[in-house]
C-alpha cells in the first residue's frame, strides 16, 4: 500500500498550532467510535470496504483511527501541521495540505470532511473552491459524506460560553461567541503552558442556512442524494443541530 503522497509545496498555515496541545481534552465528551459507526453505516449504503477513502480537516486522527483499520486504503489530511503530529501511528498514511487546493492525484471512491469543518470555510467563494476540489477527485461513482452545524446549535453552545481546562499541564479558557447578524461563531483560546507562557488562538465559523448547501452543490457539479439530521437517517430540517450529506458528482 502506498504509504505517502508529495503535496504541493506551498507554506500552510497551522490553524491549530496550540490547541493542538489541549485538544482531547476540550473535545473529551466527543464519542468518536460511535461518529466512525454512523460513517461506516452510511458508506455502506454505496461503496465497499475495498475502496479508496480520503479525510481532510483530519485534525488528530481522533476519527481516523476508527475508520482507517475499516476501510482497506485511507489517508488522512489537514492544514494543521501541529495536530496531525499528534496522531502517532505509523500505519495511517497522513498529509498535510489545505483542504481547499488538494494536491492529489488519484481519484477517492469516498471522501469525509466531519465535525463541522466546513463550516471553517468562512465565505462563499472558498467553499465553492472546496466543492470544485472535491468533484475533481472523487471518483465517478464515489460519494462525499460531510457534517455541517447550523444555527441552533451555535445557539445551544452559548449556553455553555466558557469552558476551562488542563492537558499535560497546559491550561486553557476557550470562550464561545456567537454573532447571530454575521452568522460568524467565534471560539476564542488562551493557552497557558508550565512555564507561564500564554498563547491566543481565535478560530471563526461560518453557520449556513440548509438550503445554501443544496444551491452551491448544485454550481459546483454535484447533487445531494440525501440530508439526514446528523446520526441519524431522518430528513433534515433546518432547525436540527446538525446536517449530515451525502452527495455525489453530477457528471
């Protein structure tokens, strides 16, 4: 099996250089054997285990992990240097590169973009870019599977704004803000390491109203064959937490 890909070599920017550092512990209620469960479900319903699978946003391979011993060839890919080095295993083939200017060259029969990465994608004309990139290389009959989080759930998450913690000695305040008018969701870090030093990491969301998804699928050459509220395989509405699709290339 082929262990490595050679990306582009361009310089990226490492989104999570320091909530690498705190990273499974602000996402410890996170169950990620019962997230790969739901995606091996869903795969199953049109591709093999034999096929050829690609995650981007893959942060830590928290995920990976599960599904990569599943499916019998599987990359993992991120923009964040920092948080793939987190994931030690020599088995699981990692590539670092910026989602939305992907440098392969083989065609994925599935490709996962989970927990709401997309909605890091804060404008538009970058998703769009995204799309494109993902209708380039899936493979003729090869499917999309990606999550978004959508406006009642930025809701739900002002409920509990700050969240403070300890991994390995480093302290973290993560404060959550949600700008309704801009649609923008703010999580803001502090990072606080043994020797005092502190760091900031503020990363933003973009929250999309359902439709806008189906619209912008469309001009990029795909079509949704299905929209389910997230872990589940009920129809979406656009008041559910999260939207979970499925989509393929339209030619």
């Amino acid at each position: 099996m082929q262990k490595s890909f050679q990306p582009t070599a361009v310089k990226l920017k490492d989104n999570y250089k320091y909530v690498s550092d705190i990273y499974d512990q602000l996402m410890e209620k996170v169950d990620y054997k019962f997230w790969a469960n739901y995606i091996k479900k869903l795969s199953s319903l049109y591709i093999r285990r034999n096929s050829r699978v690609l995650e981007v946003a893959a942060g830590n391979c928290n995920l990976a992990k599960y599904l990569s011993d599943y499916f019998s060839f599987y990359v993992a890919s991120d923009i964040s240097i920092s948080m793939l080095k987190k994931n030690k295993s020599k088995n699981l083939n990692k590539v670092c590169c910026d989602m939305t200017s992907l440098p392969f060259k083989t065609h994925f029969d599935l490709v996962i973009c989970a927990f709401d990465s997309l909605n890091y994608l804060t404008n538009k004309k970058t998703i769009a870019g995204f799309f494109v990139e993902i209708k380039n290389v899936l493979s003729e009959q090869g499917i999309f599977l990606f999550d978004a989080a959508l406006e009642r759930n930025s809701y739900k998450h002002q409920k509990y704004a700050i969240k403070k913690g300890k991994q390995n000695g480093v302290l973290f305040n993560r404060q959550s803000l949600y700008l309704h008018k801009s649609g923008i969701h703010k999580n803001i870090f502090e990072i606080i390491y043994p020797d005092g030093s502190k760091m900031k990491e503020i990363h933003r969301q973009k929250i999309y109203p359902l439709e806008f998804y189906f619209e912008l699928l469309d001009k990029c050459g795909l079509y949704v064959v299905e929209c389910f509220n997230a872990f589940t395989f009920r129809n979406c509405k656009s008041n559910d937490l999260r939207a979970q699709f499925v989509v393929k290339r339209k030619y």
